[in-house]
C-alpha cells in the first residue's frame, strides 16, 4: 500500500496539466433522457409496484385448403382490461394487409428506374404475380349476443367499437371471421408462406401472423398501433391459446403449444414414438421417419383431420404443416423442467437436418437457461423452409438446405447452426421477455444475437463467431456516418442495408464489449440475468434494461449506453506518443541543476517516434510543505526518490479519433521478450474526451506498446495504435510493386 502512494504521488506531480478540448457530454447521466421512473417503472430497472399489463385470450378454428392455399378462420377473443382506465374501443394488428392492393409499404417505398431491373423488385411485382392478399374480414360479433360491431381498418390496424366501456378489471369477448390467400414464400420475401416442391408437387406451409391479433396497451403510450410495414416486427399481448388446425389427413402439423388430441391425428406407433421421446435425453427419437415421409409425397389424401393444440401465456401462435415432413423429437434437461425439442424437415433437408437440428436446439436451450432463466415452455420447434429465419413462440422456420446430392458446405453448415439457434433464442428475447420489436429492434435482436454468439462459442468451436464480435464490426462501424443510424432508432426508420448492422451486429459487439472488457463476466452474467429474470412474461422498455444492468452490477454505464447506443460514434483511439523517462541523479549544486532542467526541457520538445535516443531524465524535488495537506505528511521524499529510481517511467499520449469513449487495453513488450497486459477503464476519458496523458512505472525496459492488441473493443484503425510507429505504404508505392 505504502509503495503505490508513492507511484500515486510522482504521477500527480509530473503529468499535472490537462490539454484544452471541446466538450461533449460523453460522460453525462442519462437520467434526462430517459423517461421518468414511476410506480409502473422503478428507477432500478425493475416492474413498479403498480406495473400492469393486458391480457388476451384466442379460441381458433382454422382451415387450409391446400387447392387454393386459403387460410379460413374464426376467432374468439377475450380482452382483460386490467388498465387503470376506460377502454371505449380496442385495436387489432391485421398484418397480412401489408401485402394487400395499396398497401402502405408500397406506398412509402422509394425507388428508381435503372438500365434493368430485376422484375422481382419493379413496384408492381406482387400484381405480376396476380395475388391477391391482405385479410378479408368476413364478421365482427359481440360473442355474447351475436351482434355485428362496428370496425375500422386502416392499413395494417383495425379498430373495433364495444358497446360498452371496458372498466379496470373488465373482460370483453368479441369474435372475428376472415380469411386470406396464403403466399409464395418462393417469390414474396416474407416471414410466412408455402414453398412448392416441383419433384413431386407437394408443399410445405410455415403460417404467420395468420389472424388478426391485440396490439398491446400499456403504460408507456397506450395502444401501440403504429403500421406494419414490414421491417419493424411485433408488439403483442400475453394470453392463452387453444387452435384447432384442419389440414388434408396425412399432413403432420407442429404449432405454438402441446397437441392435445394425439389419438385422433396419430398413428398408434407414432404416439408411442412421441412417448418414448419425452423421455430420451442422448439422441432424437424419429417419430415420422424419411422412408414413411417419402410414401406420403406419392398419394394425397383427400380427408381433413384437426390437430388441437393448447398453449398457455403466450404472446402469438403460429404452425407449420405438410405431408412431407420427417419428424425427430429429444427431450433436454433445463433445470426442473423436460421441454421436448422437435424439429420437422422435409427429406430435402437431410442429412444435414437429422444430424444437426434438434441438437441446436437442446444447445439453445440449455445456454439460454443459465444465461436467463429456465426455458418455462414445454416444447421448442425448428422447421426446415427454403430460406430465411423467423420465430413464433415454441416454434421457430429455419433455413440451410444441403445440395441435391446430400452434401454440404461449410458455409452452409455455419449458416444453418446459426439460423436455428437464433430464432430458438428468440423464445427468450421477444416471446417471453417480450419487448416491443415495432420500435426497438435491437432489444430482441441485439440481446438474441448476443447469446447465439455465445452458444456457438461454448458449443460450437467450428463455427466462426466474429459477426457481432466489436472486432467483426469495425469495418461497419468505420462507415459512412451520413448513412448510419443509432441503435436506439425506430425500427422501421433504420435503412434497409443498416439494419442487419444496426439492430443485430452492433448491439451484440455492444454487449460483448460489455461483458468481456467493461463489466467482467461475473458481474455481466448476474446483472444480465437479473433483467431477464425482472422482465419474464412482462413488457420491458429500453430504460428498463440499461437501468437493471447498472442496479444489479454497481458499474456506472451511462457512458456506454450515450455512446454506443445513441450515437454512431467509433471507437478510434491513436497512440500519439510514448515518452521514456528516468529519474536523474541529483546534482550537486544549483548551476548543475539548472543546466539538467534546461536539457530536460529541450529534449522534451522533440516527439519522440521509437525508444533508440534511450530514456530523458527528470529531477524530483521535495514536495511542497502545503501540497496534498495531510496527505504530504505520509508521503518521504527521500522515500519516493528510492523507490523510482531504478524505474523505467512511460509518459503515453492517447487521442479519441472517432468520439466514442472506451476502455484502454494496452500490451507492453519488454526487452526481454515478455509481455503484460493492462487494463484501464473507460472513465479515464472522464475529464478530456479528446486527449489523455498517463504515466505507468515499470520495472522493466518496454521495446513495443500496442493499444486493444486483439480488437476488444471495436477499435476501427489499429494501425495507429501501435508505438515505435510503424511505416506504412502509400497507395502509390503500393502500385509500383504491382
């Protein structure tokens, strides 16, 4: 203790000035802008003790014709008013309207005329096609008294007027007849649709956003009812669900939930199959297998069976279906619970699907649960489709398809691991810890791509994890800024090519950063654990997860959410120089002394670019008798002269390039080949956010200083962070060896 007042003392008293700098608040609390703490939202993160939220619970019959693809359904709904207010009218979510004739996306699209065009983006591209979507709203009955109710639609919302207000504690059932045409997820670049199979013909459905659901009412703006428009996803409401799928008989069915009536759709030795698989934790259990597949693909039954499926508190429901779906199921141990994972793949998924679908999704489940909580549902889907990802509670569609010969790339393997860990993820982050992804992409995406990334890194070490690493995105995040938008921005006001960066990649490197450099993973994990534990079943608003992080860690992050969050500032801090020093000998007489400060001096204008001119001397005199107050009294000169002076003392200049402040993590070389790394917070920059002068005193001889030596922390030049400076070429030198 007493040696390092003495280091203290000799670094105030020779790096004691700071340079002149703009000021720009980087450092600032952001209690301002966030929204005000209340009895719904305390000011640690957590729910309030008057936090509420809505409820609505869905009775559905629905039918596919699988001749037309027209999806038929009728709906009961039963909305719990659990408010403190009066509801005179309540909005539903019609999103396949985004698809309809005028639709808003369409509307608000920007495009141009180029040479050519590929004709699936010319703007009339869906009436090429001849579809026609968007839901048809056959009825809206007061489920009481078979009453029509009045209804509104506008765009992708509807408006339905009740007869009565709904008081505090009130229930209102109403139920809704439709339909729509399902699409061909071959051709539209949608969340849902069918792919047809030209081989034999036969297709497979992933159905989506297939009914009209509650936008969520809360404390936070009331309804939620702004438009889809097809970037931002979902706000939706808890409740239970029981839906009735009628589909040709001899396609299999998994949805959103637990089957209830397996004797009435299932073969005898399928049911036996799907108990034996309750039960099997080491490897899938086939309960459709590829040869039984491929004999159904042959003869299309022209019966219908209705497959029962329950779920309980769950924000949406979705299903797949098809005769050509093989069928593996494995049960994985997550805490006291047994969810079964399922996955349904037609045979041209495998063997890749067999080999490694149901396996991503116990590897899922099981890191998500320690990182979170307990995966609380009884089951985890993962469905093969032709492309793309997208996740519904308990169900989730997933792309990576093998070559025709069965074979596979790497690339393909990384892509399909990936794609099914993520979207499993997204049981945890939006479905259960359920934040509104219409306006804040980046608290589903960004949190979901933050675990996948750590599930490849526990579980898969073939797999390559620098996407969402900062290292990764520094080539991003060293863009064109005019094209860029924070991460807290409206989901649908990101462009298109950013959002992939925005929403997903920088959130996660946000996180990681935080985790592996500024919090540590102890402190990281408890306080990461903490919000999702708060937020489970409830709705959490961006406040609340940078509150709990800071209440349940004790690290002040203010700084890291205005920087990384708020800003598109990067992360470019220059090694400027690295001055060597020793302390000098004391001289013998005032005219020698004066005549060492002199040369000091002299020696000091020079920047110093390399460690060969050796160290500059500097005397230390007595401190002052009324420096430090009481502090001077513990402190011996003759002390503090001893112990330096042997040192090697290391004067480092850092300038903040690119505005956003971060930790340091410096390397040293020594002369003799060893290397130690140093590790200083972010709050140095506290004072001076543009430059920073620091001492260290070492022991050893340093012959090579490197500043984040393995890009920790998103830095976006390294070649600046390195000292003796390293020549670099020019572009026109490089030509010339060309």
């Amino acid at each position: 203790m007493k040696q390092s007042i003495v280091i203290f003392m000799v670094l105030c008293l020779i790096a004691p000035t700071v340079a002149q700098q703009k000021w720009q608040g980087k450092f600032e609390q952001l209690d301002q802008t966030l929204p005000t703490p209340n009895s719904y939202r305390a000011a640690s993160g957590a729910p309030g003790v008057n936090y509420w939220q809505q409820r609505a619970d869905y009775d559905i019959d629905v039918d596919l014709n699988e001749d037309t693809h027209v999806i038929t359904g009728k709906e009961t709904i039963t909305y719990h008013n659990n408010a403190p207010e009066v509801l005179r009218y309540l909005w539903l979510q019609l999103d396949q309207n985004n698809l309809s004739n005028g639709n808003m996306t369409d509307k608000t699209e920007t495009n141009r005329v180029r040479d050519s065009i590929p004709a699936k983006f010319f703007p009339l591209a869906g009436d090429t096609y001849g579809y026609d979507g968007g839901f048809k709203i056959k009825s809206v009955k007061d489920a009481a008294t078979g009453n029509n109710l009045p209804f509104t639609i506008n765009f992708t919302m509807m408006r339905v007027d009740i007869p009565t207000p709904m008081k505090t504690g009130d229930k209102y059932s109403f139920v809704v007849e439709w339909s729509y045409v399902e699409k061909d997820r071959m051709k539209f670049s949608e969340r849902g649709g069918y792919e047809i199979f030209p081989e034999d013909g036969n297709a497979l459905y992933t159905i989506a956003q297939w009914f009209p659901r509650m936008c969520v009412f809360d404390d936070y703006e009331g309804w939620q009812n702004k438009q889809f428009i097809g970037q931002g996803e979902y706000a939706l409401v808890f409740g239970n669900y029981r839906v009735r799928i009628t589909v040709p008989s001899d396609h299999i069915v998994g949805a959103t939930g637990m089957l209830q009536n397996p004797k009435d759709v299932l073969t005898k030795e399928q049911i036996e199959r799907f108990e034996k698989a309750k039960k099997t934790f080491d490897a899938p259990v086939f309960i459709v297998t590829e040869d039984e597949a491929k004999k159904k693909e042959k003869v299309r039954s022209k019966k219908k069976s209705t497959w029962d499926f329950y779920a309980e508190n769950v924000r949406d429901f979705a299903f797949a279906t098809s005769r050509k779906f093989i069928w593996d199921a494995q049960a994985v141990k997550v805490g006291d619970k047994t969810p079964l994972a399922q996955s349904l793949y037609s045979r041209e998924g495998n063997p890749l699907w067999a080999k490694e679908s149901t396996k991503a999704i116990k590897n899922t489940l099981e890191v998500y649960s320690e990182r979170s909580f307990d995966y609380p549902y009884p089951t985890a889907y993962s469905v093969h489709t032709a492309n793309q990802g997208m996740e519904y509670p308990m169900i989730c569609f997933n792309g990576g398809r093998p070559k025709p010969d069965g074979t596979w790339s790497h690339r393909t393997y990384e892509s399909m691991v990936g794609v099914i860990i993520h979207e499993v993820g997204h049981n945890y982050f939006p479905m259960i810890v359920n934040s509104d992804e219409r306006q804040w992409s980046w608290m589903d995406e960004g949190l979901n791509s933050f675990l996948e990334r750590e599930v490849k890194r526990e579980r898969y070490p073939d797999v390559n994890i620098s996407w969402g690493s900062p290292k990764g995105m520094a080539g991003y995040m060293r863009g064109d800024k005019n094209m860029m938008r924070p991460i807290m921005w409206h989901s649908d006001n990101i462009p298109g090519g950013d959002f992939g960066p925005n929403a997903y990649g920088k959130p996660a490197a946000a996180l990681t950063l935080l985790r592996e450099t500024v919090m540590g993973p102890e402190l990281f994990d408890k306080a990461f654990k903490e919000y999702s534990q708060r937020w489970m079943f409830k709705h959490p608003k961006p406040a609340d997860f940078f509150r709990t992080m800071e209440d349940a860690s004790a690290v002040d992050l203010d700084w890291f959410w205005r920087g990384w969050f708020y800003t598109v500032d990067n992360v470019d801090v220059e090694l400027d120089e690295v001055k060597w020093f020793k302390v000098k000998a004391e001289a013998k007489g005032v005219e020698n002394k004066v005549k060492a400060q002199k040369g000091d001096l002299a020696s000091a204008k020079a920047k110093a670019t390399d460690f060969s001119n050796g160290p500059q001397e500097f005397t230390i005199t007595n401190t002052p008798e009324s420096s430090y107050g009481d502090f001077r009294n513990r402190v011996n000169d003759a002390e503090v002269k001893q112990k330096l002076a042997d040192k090697n003392i290391y004067e480092v200049t850092l300038k903040n390039k690119g505005g956003l402040v971060t930790p340091l993590v410096i390397e040293w070389t020594y002369k003799d080949g060893s290397k130690e790394i140093e590790r200083i917070p972010a709050e140095i920059w506290r004072l001076n956010e543009q430059e920073v002068k620091k001492v260290f005193v070492k022991d050893k001889e340093v012959t090579n200083v490197v500043i984040d030596p393995a890009g920790e922390t998103g830095e976006v030049n390294p070649a600046d962070n390195v000292f003796p400076k390293k020549a670099t070429e020019s572009k026109f030198d490089q030509l010339k060896k060309n």
